[in-house]
C-alpha cells in the first residue's frame, strides 16, 4: 500500500481507462475522487471495495468553472490532491472539411484544456508539500497522426506538449509531470470505432482484427489494468526522477 495516506483526482473515471487507473491506484492505498459522466455507482462501489475513502463529482470538464467547483470539493472532502490524472477525452472521426466545429471545441476543451484548468489549480497544493504527480493520459495520438482525427490528434499532441511544459517548471521539486500514450485499449470510445466498421459491413470480429491490424502489431488491446500499473510505478520513488516523458504503451505503434 504505497500510496495510502495520499489523494487522487482522476478525471472521466466512472469508465474506461480513467476507472482502470482509479483501481490501481485504490489498491495501491490511495483514496480517490472520481469523476464523469454516467452512474457513478458502480464505479464507486468498486473503488470502496479496494478498502479507500472514495467519492464522485460530476464536473463537466469542458466547464472551468465546473472544474474550478470540483478542485474546491476536493479539498473540503479530502483536503489535498496528491496525485492528478487527467484522463477524460472524446473522440471524433471525420475529415477535416466535414469536422463539425463545435466536435473540434468540446475535444479541445474536454482533451486539453481541462488539464490545463486542475493543473494551474491544484499545483500551488502539491508545490507547499513538494510532492506530487500530474499524468496526462495522451495517446499514440500524442506523439503521431492519423487522417480523419483532427481534433484529437492536435489534442493529445498539445497535451504531450503542456505535459513538458509542467515537468521544466516543477524540475526542481518533488512535484513530477508526465504523460501517458496508449495504443488501443477495448473501452467505449474505442467500441464506436468498431461500430463504424461492423455498419460498413464487417463482422465484429472482423471488425476489431482490421482495427488492431491498421496500428498495434501486438494484434492485442493493452488493458486499462496495464495503464494502472503505469500509473502506479510513476507515483512511485522509483520514478522520481521521470519527468516530461510521453510513455507509449501500445502494442508496437510507434515501434514501426
Ligand atoms: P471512455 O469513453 O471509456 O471514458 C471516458 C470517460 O470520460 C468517461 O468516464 C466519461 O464519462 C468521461 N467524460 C467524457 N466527457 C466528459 C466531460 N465533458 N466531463 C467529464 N467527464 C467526461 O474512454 P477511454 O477510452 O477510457 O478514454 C479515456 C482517455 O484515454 C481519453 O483521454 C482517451 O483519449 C484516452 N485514450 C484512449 C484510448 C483507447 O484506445 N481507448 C487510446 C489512447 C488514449
């Protein structure tokens, strides 16, 4: 239980990769704020059953006043945030001249600009107790392109950017700023994908092998419970000195 006795926000993580890392950080010993949209019981329940304190706000990221309120409730219920991921994220596929505009605004909002927001916020905190971790859960999409992605792909790029950004100005203190890029991962916004190709004609299967085949020549989804595992090591001592990378973990993506 390394981690007990420290606080964890982890934005858009009543599903996905946000709950997977919410979990390991849980088991880990962290208390957690979860946060995002949807029933927030199950994912609540789960947290509480890794033996933490745990509760949920439903700031709309895309909102900085609703951040603003989050980051206040954080403090009042758990006094501090140790430990920030800013996971939550949209997804939008179509070619830039058909991008609809207000798809381009929300992803920017809700990918980017919404870690800007509980970072300047939260930072002050960490800096008074020199420690602290900010992980930006980017993507493959952070570090290269792929066509019909537009917003997404400026989104995650600009968050490996602030992530660097972060990591020069907290350089000298026990506060660490780094990002983390997956490959596919089987979650909800990943299922649309797949959706798309099984209404163009394709089996489910057949479906899932052509999006893996594309992109990972692992051939195999990486799983929010190895992103946890990510996230755990780089709150660790271990990983002090880890600072402004952009951590692919992607079934070879970006190995070719
Ligand atoms: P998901 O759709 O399963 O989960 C997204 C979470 O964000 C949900 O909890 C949702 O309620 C929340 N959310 C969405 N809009 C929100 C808003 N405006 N305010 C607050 N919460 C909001 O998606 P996921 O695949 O788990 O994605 C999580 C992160 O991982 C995203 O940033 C995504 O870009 C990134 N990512 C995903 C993959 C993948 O293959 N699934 C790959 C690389 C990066």
């Amino acid at each position: 239980m390394t981690l007990k006795g420290k606080t964890a926000l982890v934005t858009g993580s009543t599903s996905g990769i946000g709950l997977g890392i919410a979990l390991s950080l849980a088991r880990a010993g962290a208390d957690v704020l979860l946060n995002g949209f949807g029933d927030p019981a199950p994912a609540l329940k789960a947290v509480a059953d890794c033996g933490v304190r745990v509760e949920h706000h439903p700031a709309d990221m895309s909102k900085p006043e609703q951040i603003a309120e989050m980051v206040e409730f954080a403090q009042a219920r758990f006094g501090r945030v140790d430990i920030l991921v800013n996971n939550a994220g949209i997804q939008h596929v179509a070619p830039i001249e058909e991008f609809p505009v207000e798809r381009w605004d929300s992803i920017l909002a809700i990918n980017l600009s919404s870690a800007f927001h509980t970072t300047r916020l939260l930072l002050p905190g960490m800096r008074e107790r020199n420690w602290g971790r900010i992980i930006n859960i980017a993507s493959a999409h952070g570090l290269v392109g792929s066509a019909q992605k537009s917003a997404y792909v400026a989104a995650k790029h600009g968050l490996v950017g602030l992530t660097k950004v972060v990591a020069l100005e907290t350089a000298t203190t026990g506060v660490t700023c780094n990002a983390i890029c997956p490959g596919w991962v089987l979650t909800p916004l990943v299922q649309q994908q797949i959706d798309m190709r099984i209404s163009a004609g394709a089996s489910p299967a057949e479906a899932s092998e052509a999006l893996l085949a594309e992109k990972q020549p692992s051939l195999d989804f990486v799983t929010p419970e190895q992103l946890g595992g990510l996230a755990v090591f780089l709150c660790s001592e271990a990983a002090d000195q880890v600072r402004g990378a952009a951590w692919n973990m992607d079934g070879g993506w970006l190995a070719r």
